[in-house]
C-alpha cells in the first residue's frame, strides 16, 4: 500500500530506517492511491490510517484522539485588524501540544523500522510527546538530549524509557549533532528530526480539516485549485493524496459553492480522491 523512496534519485528504501538516502537527500513515502479508503471518524488516527505510513502499530496509536478545536480570538483579532482570526486549542491533547500527533505515528514507524533504542533532540515540546507516547511502546527507549536552557520544558520524561541528558553551554544545534555523535559511538539510531518521515507524515493532515473549518466560503477558490486543477480540470493537477484533502475540506464547508466543486471530482480517476469526494458530499448534504 506504500512505498519509501528518496525524493531525489527515487531509489526505494529497505525495511530498516533511514532518514536519508545515500545519495543525501530525504526518504519520503508513496501510498498506493487505489486502496486507500478515509474512514468515517472524528479520530484522525482512524480517518486517515491508510495514509499513514504504519501498517503493524495502528493498534497502539490513541483510541480517543480527536482534533482539537479551534477559538474564534475576537479581542485579539480586532487589535491586529485580523477580524477572522482564530487559535487552534491544542491543550486538548495529551502533552498539551500538536506534536502528540507526530509522535504517536513516529514511534509507530521506528518501530516498524526495527528501532528499538533512538536518539533525538528537542527544545521541549517534541521530546516530551515523544517521552509521553513512548509508554505505548514499552520496548522502546529514548536517548534525549536538551541544551541547558530547555532542560526544564522537558516534562513525562521521569521513567525507565527516557534517558535524558541535559548539555551546559550548548545551544540546540550542539544538542541535535552530539545526539547523531552518541548514536553512532553506541550503535543506536539517531532520529534526526524532522528528517524522520514520520513525524511528517502524523503532522500533516490537521492543515486540510482546520483550512475548511475555518476558511468557509473565502477558503473556496483555493481548495478548487487543489481538487481540480490550478486551471480547472484539464489542467495539471496535485497528488491524490493533497486533492482527497481538499476534497475533506470542502465537505466542511457546506455550501452550495462547495457542493458544485465536489460534483465536478465526482468521477474522478483516482479512486482516493473519488472516495474522499464521496464523503464530502453526504457532509455537505443539500
């Protein structure tokens, strides 16, 4: 259903991690657009689960997630003459911060992966999602390490899992390469940040439900563009996977507009994005 590649020279990647290729550049992942299905839930781990890159840890990602809402700041908006500004509350998660999302998926790739023992580094809010979430994988450990003046945001990191290391005089880039100079010393993985496909990959789709949430009937022009094409629908259009999204996104908006975008990707060929359109229209009603 998915395939890892380099995003330069397309050679496939093997079944163990690598951040990168040998020929230097990044690995990414391609899903196999024809059997991908978007199930019907308010959990994005279970809406989105064959477009993420897992196939044997979906059983271990969060059961009662659900995305975090998004506050209308009037006062605020008002000051900055931004009168359609709004904040999205991510305190509803576990480790009260958008990379819980990244994590969860993360683990479930390294794991995978064969990982077992990783080394990373973070400012904070990354390596305590990651010291959070790990407990779901209780033959995982984390080697962290933290520049002095981040120590203190690392929180959930006071258990067996968690090796932590704190760095006087260091700065965050000191911490993320002596992480890939421990690693390598003790035969262990260095995870490499955001480098680590799947913290892409578990970051990636709150963007396209949030956009139709909040961008109504303004945000229309744009996912058409998206959905069928920067010039309509001869023209050259995204990936599936992006058009699907814009598909989800139109569903949210529920208007007439709307409606008549889906209708034109109805038949699309993709059968990802038929699917995605599908969905959109009974959320749509009308």
């Amino acid at each position: 259903m998915m395939r890892f590649h380099c995003v330069a020279c397309g050679e496939i990647a093997g079944d163990a991690y690598q951040a990168f290729c040998k020929c230097g550049s990044m690995i990414d992942v391609e899903y196999d657009s024809a059997r991908v299905r978007l199930a019907d839930s308010a959990n994005p781990y279970v809406r989105f689960r064959d477009l993420l890159p897992l196939a044997d840890t979906r059983d271990r990602l969060p059961s009662d997630a659900r995305y975090s809402p998004a506050i209308h700041a009037k006062a605020l908006g008002a000051r900055f003459g931004l009168p359609k500004l709004y904040l999205k509350d991510e305190t509803v998660l576990p480790t009260r911060s958008t990379k819980d999302r990244m994590a969860a998926v993360a683990l479930g790739f390294l794991w995978e992966r064969g990982v077992r023992s990783f080394c990373t580094s973070s400012t904070g809010n990354s390596s305590t999602s990651y010291a959070s979430a790990i407990r779901a994988f209780p033959d995982m450990t984390l080697h962290l390490f933290t520049a002095e003046d981040f120590v203190e945001r690392v929180q959930h990191a006071d258990h067996p899992q968690v090796q932590h290391f704190g760095m006087r005089d260091a700065s965050f880039v000191d911490a993320f390469n002596h992480a890939a100079t421990y690693a390598a010393q003790h035969k262990l993985v260095s995870e490499r940040g955001f480098f680590n496909l799947g913290r892409r990959e578990g970051l990636k789709m709150a963007y396209f439900e949030a956009y139709g949430s909040l961008a109504g009937v303004t945000g229309i022009p744009v996912l058409e563009k998206m959905l069928l094409g920067k010039g309509g629908l001869l023209s050259r259009k995204e990936d599936p996977e992006t058009r699907a999204c814009a598909a989800m996104a139109l569903g949210r908006i529920r208007s007439p507009e709307a409606r008549a975008i889906l209708d034109k990707a109805a038949q699309d060929k993709e059968p990802l994005v038929r699917n995605a359109v599908s969905r959109a229209l009974r959320e749509v009603g009308m």
